[in-house]
C-alpha cells in the first residue's frame, strides 16, 4: 500500500498549521512543541490521518547533533536527547507551535 501525498493547500485545507504544510512538501529543519511542553525537531511531516501526523528527523551524519526530541522521555533521560530513527507519531491536537527553520535559513 502506498501513502498518499498532499499538497501544502491540501493538508492546509485539512488544519495543519503552515509550518507543518511546508514540512509536508519541503525536506528542512523545523521545531513544534506539544501542549506539555516538549519539543521536537524534525525535517518532514507526513500525514497519516486526521488526528495523526507522522515526523521524521535526519539522524543520518549531516544532521549530527540534532536531537529530536528534548526533554528526554522516561528511562532515556540519562541518555540525552533522542533521535527517533525511524520517526515518530504526534496527535495533532497536542501541537501548541510550529516553527520553520528554528535556528535560521
């Protein structure tokens, strides 16, 4: 089964805030905050379905240092911030913010 893609005025149309569209079309660096104060990092947005946005980090060399997620969850604290190679499922409704290029273009 293959995903389906959207446009940015598609998944506009479908509540995501701009900065998440774009991410949805435009591999880059962006920043959200859920209601509970953490914070992600990620470089892709990709829709999953009307509660759910699926978010991709570049854990590959290039992105060295980017941590995904702060603060750290659960028994990984000690470890630092996490990378999640594989992405990692958000509820929209738990989005507070989103940011486009955080730390600049």
């Amino acid at each position: 089964m293959t995903q389906q893609q959207y446009t940015e005025d598609e998944l506009l149309a479908r509540g995501w805030p701009p900065a998440l569209a774009k991410a949805g079309i435009d591999f880059f660096d962006y920043a959200l905050g859920l209601r509970n104060g953490t914070v992600l990092r990620f470089n892709e947005a990709r829709y999953i379905d009307q509660e759910w946005v699926h978010l991709s980090a570049g854990c590959e060399p290039r992105y060295e240092g980017l941590e995904m997620l702060w603060p750290p969850l659960g028994e990984h604290r000690d470890m630092g911030p996490l990378c999640f190679q594989r992405g990692i499922d958000v509820r929209l409704m738990e989005i507070a913010w989103v940011a486009d290029a955080p730390y600049g273009s």
